[in-house]
C-alpha cells in the first residue's frame, strides 16, 4: 500500500536541464531498503558556493566539513545521503566525510576540499560509509542533465513527496536560471535553515557575492518558517554558481551599489524560490493538515515581531487548536505574552481568516465566530496580530500539529 502523502503537497514543477550540472541517485543501502538513499551532483570547473548552515551547538560531521570546505569558495561535488545523520559520532563521522570526499574528489579529478557532503536521518549511529563509498562509482557514470526529479526523492526521509522549484532571472540582457530542492519534514524550525536545501544557478557569480545574497534570503524564508521548534543538528543551505551562461561581468564588492544594481532581479528569483522550498517543507510538515501564516503588525521593531510571530508558531496549543479547528484566540493571546516582548493587552487585537476576534484587550462586540470555523476548516489558515506599540511586522509560517506528528516520530528508528 502506497504511503499517504500530505494533504498540501504541490506537484513537482518541469525542471528543465541547468548548464553545468549532472545529477545522479542510487540505493546504497545506507538505512532503507528498495529505495534510493544516495545523490551526488556535480557541477561544472570553477563553480563557485555559498552555504548557510545550523545553529545547533551539537553538528554533525559533515555540517563541519561543509563549514570547512567553504572557506575556498569552489565546489565541484556534492554527495548527499538519507537514513544516517552522521550525527554524534565522533572520529567515525569525521573519517566518513574524510573518506567519502576523498573517493568523489577522485572520480571528480578535484581536490577534496571542493566535495561537499550532507547526511540526513537518524542521530547517533555510526555511518557505515563503505556502502556510501562502494555506490560512488556507478553513481558517476549513471550522472544525467535530467536526474532531478530523482535527486529531490533521494534526499527524502520522513518526507511524503519531493520538492523543487525553478525560477529564471535576467543579469543584463542574459536570462539566467536558478533551480533548488530541499527535503524536510520534521525536526524543523528556524535560525539558519530548517533541513537540506541544495540551489543551483548556471550564472557566473563570485562566492562572496552568492554568500551575501543566500544569507539575506535565508533569513526571510527559512529562517521564519517552524515545524515543531527543533533545530536540527544537520541544516544545511549550498547555492552553487556554474558560470555557463554568459552575462555582463558582476561588478566587485567595492562597488556594492552597481554589483546590487546588476544582481537585482537574480536575487528577487533567488528569495520567491527560497521561500517557496521553505514553504515546501512547511506543507509537509510530520503529519501536518493545515498551512498556517502567522502576520504581526504594530511591534516595536521588527525583531520583536519576528520573535513574537514565531512564539505563536511554535505553540504547541495554537497548533492543536488549529488541528482541531477550535477557534480559540485566547491560545493567540497566551503565546504573544509568552514570547517574552514589549505586549500590551488592552492594545492587542487578534484576527483569523480576516476576522478580528478581539480588539483592545476584550472580544469585538458582536462576534461571530462562524465564519471563523469556517476558515479554519480549510487548508490554509491565516492569523493576524495588531500588537499596537509601534511599526514593527513580521511573517512567519507553521503547520497544524495532530496525532500524525506524535505516530511518526514514536516509530522514527523502528
């Protein structure tokens, strides 16, 4: 019997071939059984990269390569694997990377340095990285223009469909494209990104450049996006630039206003399609039902807003309310209190479905709460929050939590 597959799932788009790159996937057996568990992508000579990565204090191994690798800048592999973490697991995760870098280098012709590598799964096994160094071989020859679709499966895990998105750009009079996919479902929330994320672009962009502008989008996507408030000790976000489209030169970095001038419209492609894969994962959250917004206006600032928004996002009663379809604002209100910013409440108004339900410390007069129930029986929710200080607001996005979260996660190892 085939797997259920999220009620907010969003159907792969066509992901034509992007110059410079090659994808290929197998089962190595790393974990799974019947099922491909290991990607390798390579990327043209001179590919530059960028890449953001966890805030969790305890990393895993390649998230530590991946930090160390980037100091030069290039990248010419990547090779991903499902079902291992590579996570806690001491010299053994650090002679994994080592190893299995040191194989792709070779079959790449590349120094190891230009390997990049990322695990997701389970946390404290040790990786039996022989299977993941036996597979790279096959892997390389079977590498295609056309394989992603198959990547974005490979990089699943407790995901219930892939996810990918592709978007065009202009640098001068050259239309350049940017294709990504993430994988990502639970152990999501924010500060860096909120699981794998792989972008690639065939424009020919400096590292720094690539760096400056994958962080800002990080931050307005990834970054405001949770699933159940768990940073995961493996995040990872890499944008690689194959420089096979030709295009005016990027000017350098002591000329900010023509080089942001020159790259305006690549980055407006690369945030729409960061905060599309974040919304992704956000929709195949672990047993999730329902897409939440959560919008805050009337803040101090806009960092208080952002952090009262994700306290409502993160709300274990707010999103069981949501998972129940309750409309119970007094859960909004509890969570803003909570979030630990400058709140009034006899200034502070709650809306949902564009509904205010309660407006200066007390219910609206006359409210009626059916059109509300109604809203919150579909499949995209929407709460707005006036906290009325000031002109701070923030967007966050979360999911509904219900026994489907709790049925996943109690049965993850087995």
């Amino acid at each position: 019997m085939a797997e259920a597959v999220s009620p907010l799932v969003v159907p792969l788009p066509d992901l034509p071939p992007l110059a410079g790159v090659r994808l290929s996937s197998a089962a190595a057996g790393i974990r799974y059984q019947g099922r491909t568990d290991v990607v390798m992508i390579e990327v043209a000579s001179g590919s530059t990269v960028a890449g953001v990565f966890t805030s969790n204090k305890c990393p895993g191994a390649p998230v530590d390569w991946c930090r160390a690798s980037l100091k030069g800048g290039k990248a010419r592999m990547l090779v991903v694997n499902a079902g291992n973490a590579n996570v806690f697991t001491g010299k053994a995760g650090r002679d994994a990377c080592a190893a299995t870098a040191a194989a792709a280098a070779k079959l790449a012709d590349c120094p190891a340095k230009q390997v990049f590598v990322a695990s997701t799964g389970v946390i404290g096994e040790v990786m039996p990285y022989e299977k993941l160094v036996a597979a790279l071989p096959g892997l390389h020859q079977s590498l295609t223009e056309d394989g992603w679709e198959k990547a974005a499966r490979g990089i699943m895990t407790t995901d219930t469909f892939p996810k990918a998105v592709t978007k065009v750009a202009q640098i001068g009079d050259a239309q350049v494209r940017i294709t990504g996919i993430a994988k990502g479902s639970g152990m999501i929330a924010p500060d860096m990104a909120t699981m794998l994320c792989f972008v690639f672009t065939d424009a020919k962009i400096p590292a720094d450049a690539l760096q400056t502008m994958l962080k800002k989008g990080v931050d307005a996507s990834f970054n405001c996006t949770t699933v159940d408030s768990d940073t995961s000790t493996s995040d990872t976000v890499l944008l690689i630039a194959t420089g096979q489209v030709k295009h005016p030169r990027i000017p350098p970095p002591d000329g900010n206003a023509a080089r942001n001038r020159m790259l305006a419209d690549f980055a407006r492609a690369l945030n729409e399609l960061l905060l599309e894969l974040a919304l992704l994962v956000i929709r195949d959250g672990e047993g999730a039902q329902k897409l939440v917004r959560i919008d805050v206006t009337g803040a101090t600032n806009g960092r208080s807003a952002k952090k009262i928004a994700m306290a409502v996002a993160n709300s274990p009663l707010v999103k069981t309310a949501i998972a129940g379809e309750d409309a119970n604002w007094g859960r909004i209100v509890m969570a803003v209190g909570k979030s630990g910013e400058p709140a009034d409440r006899d200034k502070l108004s709650i809306g949902v479905g564009g509904v205010w339900m309660a407006r200066d410390g007390a219910v609206v007069p006359g409210y009626d709460e059916a059109p509300v129930v109604a809203h919150m029986k579909g499949l995209e929710v929407g709460i707005a929050i006036d906290i009325g200080l000031g002109k701070g607001k923030a967007t966050a996005w979360t999911c509904d939590l219900t026994h489907g979260y709790i049925d996943i996660n109690g049965s993850y190892r087995s």
